[in-house]
C-alpha cells in the first residue's frame, strides 16, 4: 500500500492534482495546511517531490551582508523589539562611510549582495535612501544592492514628496538591484491593525510591490507568522501573492518568517490576545510544504531560514518544499533583537555542508537565482569568509552597537 492509499480522499486529490501541475485553491491549500498524521506525511511528501520536479536537486545560497544602518523608528510594531524611539540612550544611526567600510569588508570577504534595511528615523531626508545607495554604486559598482523594504520606500516617498513611482525610479536610477518583500507580516488589515498599527498597509504594500515589478525592480515575498493569525490568513497570503505574480512575475522567491517572540513587545507584556510564542513545529514545516504546493509552479524557489528556523530545522525543511538556504547575512539586529539564537553568521562551507547532509547538492547563487558556481561533490575549499572565528568581534553584534556611543544618533530638528 503506497502513501497515498492510506490518506484521507480529499487530501489525496488535492495532493494529486498539484502533482499533475494543477494550480490549487486557496482553499484546498487551507485544508492542506490543517493536516496531520498520515495526511501531513503525505503532504511534506508531495511537496518534496513537486520541488524535485520544479528545481532539482540542487539548493542555492548567497554570500551576502546585512547592514541594519539605524535602529530609530517612527513606528512601534508588537513584534520588533529592534526599534528605539529618537530619544533612547540607545539609538543610533550609521553615518555613509562607515555603512561603505562594512560593506567594503563584506565584499572583500567575498559578498555579492548587501542586504540594506533599518529603522524610520523621524527627521531623515526624504531622499536619503536614494543617496545612500548611489554612495555605496560609487564605491562598490558591481555589488548588488537588495535594500529598503516597502515601509522605507513608502516612508521615503512621504518624507520626499515624491510618488510611490517617482521614489522608486530614483531609487533605480541611483543602482538599487531589488527590494526585500518584508513588512508584508500578513497580508490581512485587521491582523496588522492589531500586530503593528500604523504600519504599512495592505494596500500601500501591493501599490510599492507592483509598481516595482513595472518598472522592473524585482522583489521577494514574505511571510510571518506564529502570532495571533490562523492558516486561513496563511492561505489569503499566499493567494495574494500568486495572484500579484501572474501580473507580474516580479517575485524571485518566498520566504516564511517565523515570529521570534522572546523580546517580542506584544509577547513580553502580553499586549494581544491569543498569541502564540512562535509557530510550532508543525506550522513550520506545514507552511513550507504547502507554500511549494500552492506557490513552487509560480515562484520556483521557497527558502528556508537559518535565522529564523535555526541551522538544523532549515536543513530538515530541504524535505518539505524548500529549495534555498539564504545568506551568510555576517550580522544582522533585527531578529537577534527579538531573541534569535542564530543571525549572525554562517560561513559558506557550513552552508554547503548541510545541503550536502540533507542528500542535496549545494550552489552559490547571486540575488536574482542566477548560479554562481555548483559544487557537485564533496569541497575543501575554505574561503576568506570560512576563516571567520568570531563573528562579533569581526562584524560588530546589535547589543554592543546600541550601548556604544560612537554611533549615537541626534536629532537634526
């Protein structure tokens, strides 16, 4: 008796129709994504074949850092506990040459992408994004920038007087490769109206997404959950989603967002009814599975995060739908800030060596999924980057920048 004799009839029809390359609803997705025993099995099983199908064995990864430039924030999201009001002894804000000399040591450990992305400090330069990044063009012409997430650029646009549109052709023309998705949480007002009010809504996101699809800026897609939303706000997310990249095709991948909640504010003082410390098990490996279902024929390539997921439970999720493990990142304050245990730093070769545990075959890949180099067998190749021991001696961690003072940031106005 194979698998699928011993499932439930409607998740095996639905299981085989995705098999078949059908598109499933969003409501089989929903009963997909409530299963369990058996029936789970059998949908981390079809996931994992429709992967092997849709991208082969092969799971990418980029060398890239992460510069979170200011930790001062307009907005008070339940969930951030990175943020700090203008007036914290610990707020700070990077000056341009030393977000250059960070990057520059990145590259020169061989980073090909920076990852870009802060707070809203209140008295910034509506154009400062856009200077920002033809600074770091200058300076570093080769390197692709993936930075500012829809919240900056609608914050740009507002504090610029610019358009949606107008902002991010600015942002184009100064050497801005793609947009992170982020800031997209759940795509359903009223759980945003009670996670983070005041932030970006649901139909300010989809106005930046699509209009940087028009103008050819690729983006990615996110999703985080394990707070108070259910896998009927899973599904609606992730329909939204198909449906934005049948216009579009902008998308490059999916990445789900475990919410760390340790230093959560709405977890830590209890501020929202019925939330949960983070998903459970399950929930991780079901979103993934079911987001290959529901998204892998449009969007190809899910990721798992390390950050988030830690090295391990990442490596576990290769089985379940996902075909990419992220970026070495080298430092990174926002999940850290929250209570992450990991973020700051995997080397390549760790990378690689997981890939390769989990009967994978790593590749570096760039930004947009082009490969850099397959590592088809076994490698002993240690790079500049490999030989990292500390990687907050080296890179600087969040808690040491927030208390130093040589960074603090001041007020303009």
């Amino acid at each position: 008796m194979n698998l699928l004799d011993r499932v439930s009839l409607p998740v095996g029809m639905i299981l085989s129709r995705a098999l078949d390359n059908e598109e499933i609803s969003w409501q089989e997705g929903l009963l997909l994504s409530e299963t369990s025993g058996v029936d789970l099995q059998a949908v981390v099983t079809a996931a994992d074949e429709l992967r092997r199908r849709q991208v082969g064995e092969i799971v990418t990864y980029v060398v890239n850092r992460n510069v979170n430039f200011t930790n001062v924030c307009v907005k008070h999201c339940g969930f951030c506990a990175f943020s700090r009001a203008y007036r914290s002894e610990q707020g700070y804000f990077l000056p341009t040459d030393e977000i250059i000399r960070r990057i520059q040591e990145a590259v020169d450990l061989g980073a090909t992408e920076v990852c870009m992305q802060a707070g809203l400090p209140p008295d910034m330069d509506g154009y400062f994004y856009v200077d920002l990044t033809r600074a770091v063009k200058k300076v570093l012409p080769g390197l692709h920038i993936h930075a500012f997430s829809p919240e900056e650029v609608l914050y740009g646009s507002i504090r610029s007087g610019a358009s949606i549109r107008e902002y991010l052709t600015a942002l184009k023309e100064a050497g801005l490769g793609s947009l992170p998705g982020t800031s997209a949480e759940i795509l359903d007002q009223e759980i945003r109206d009670q996670i983070s009010p005041g932030r970006i809504s649901v139909k300010e996101w989809i106005e930046v997404i699509t209009t940087a699809h028009g103008l050819g800026i690729p983006t990615t897609s996110t999703i985080m959950y394990g707070h108070i939303e259910t896998p009927l706000h899973w599904m609606k997310h992730m329909n939204l989603l198909r449906d934005i990249q049948h216009e579009t095709g902008g998308f490059t991948e999916f990445v789900p967002l475990s919410m760390v909640y340790q230093e959560a504010p709405m977890y830590h003082h209890r501020l929202a009814l019925q939330l949960r410390p983070g998903p459970s098990g399950h929930e991780v490996v079901k979103m993934h599975a079911v987001a290959r279902l529901m998204l892998g024929a449009t969007f190809k390539n899910i990721q798992s995060s390390w950050v988030k997921e830690g090295p391990r439970l990442a490596q576990y999720l290769l089985s379940a739908g996902a075909n990419d493990v992220g970026g070495t990142l080298m430092n990174e304050s926002i999940s850290t800030s929250a209570g992450a245990q990991y973020g700051q730093l995997i080397q390549p070769r760790e990378l690689r060596r997981l890939i390769r545990d989990a009967g994978r075959i790593p590749a570096q890949r760039k930004t947009n999924y082009e490969l850099l180099r397959i590592y088809e067998n076994e490698d002993s190749e240690s790079s500049a980057l490999d030989l990292v021991r500390d990687a907050d001696a080296r890179f600087g961690s969040y808690r040491k920048l927030a208390a130093s003072a040589d960074f603090r940031y001041k007020r303009h106005v």
